[in-house]
C-alpha cells in the first residue's frame, strides 16, 4: 500500500482509497455480495470502487456504514475549530461563505 500525501494525483489516491477498502473488506471476511447487501449498493459499485473508480458520496458512505468504517469520517472531515478571536468577531453568528483570496498553490 502507498501513502496518500498532498501531491498525489487523484487517480492515485482513488486506486489508495480501493485497495484499502478491498483490504479492510477480506480483513472482515466480507465477499463482494455480502458487503453489497450489507450497503444497500449493488456487487458492480464495490468493484469499481475497489478497482479505484469514482462511485459518489452517498455511495462511499453506505460501503464505509457497511464495513463498520462510518467513524472514519471523523478524522477525514473532522468539525472545524473556531479560534476565540474569530468567535468574538462573529458575535455568535455562523460564517455563510469565504473572502476573496489569492489561489492556494
């Protein structure tokens, strides 16, 4: 397995993001059926996603569910901190969208 860094190429990090989920999948002693069923998705879904395809979010959520992954989004999108300062500014209301900026590199 390859790490997944900040430069890696999305095709790389779909066919990362398969093989690890076909990894976690037989770790389980899951067939493709099953985890299939398990989902609510159909056999041909979990082999484009373990081949490394796209297959969408609600999707990738119903297969992580059906491994018993659901947790893992946590840390992959984990709720934003909100420094005191920013807080203070806000005065209690919630930020609706971003300023204009330079483009990240």
């Amino acid at each position: 397995m390859a790490t997944i860094i900040a430069t890696s190429r999305t095709p790389d990090v779909l066919r990362e993001v398969g093989a690890r989920l076909k990894a976690l999948r037989l770790q389980q002693n899951l067939r493709v059926q099953d985890l299939a069923a398990d989902s609510g998705v159909s056999p041909r879904t979990i082999d484009r996603l373990e081949a490394g395809h796209s297959i969408g979010t609600e999707k990738l959520v119903r297969v992580m569910r059906g491994l018993g992954r659901l947790q893992a989004f946590e840390a992959f999108v984990p709720m934003p901190e909100v420094s005191p300062y920013e807080i203070a500014r806000l005065r209690g209301r919630v930020r609706q969208r971003a300023s204009r900026r330079a483009a990240r590199d």
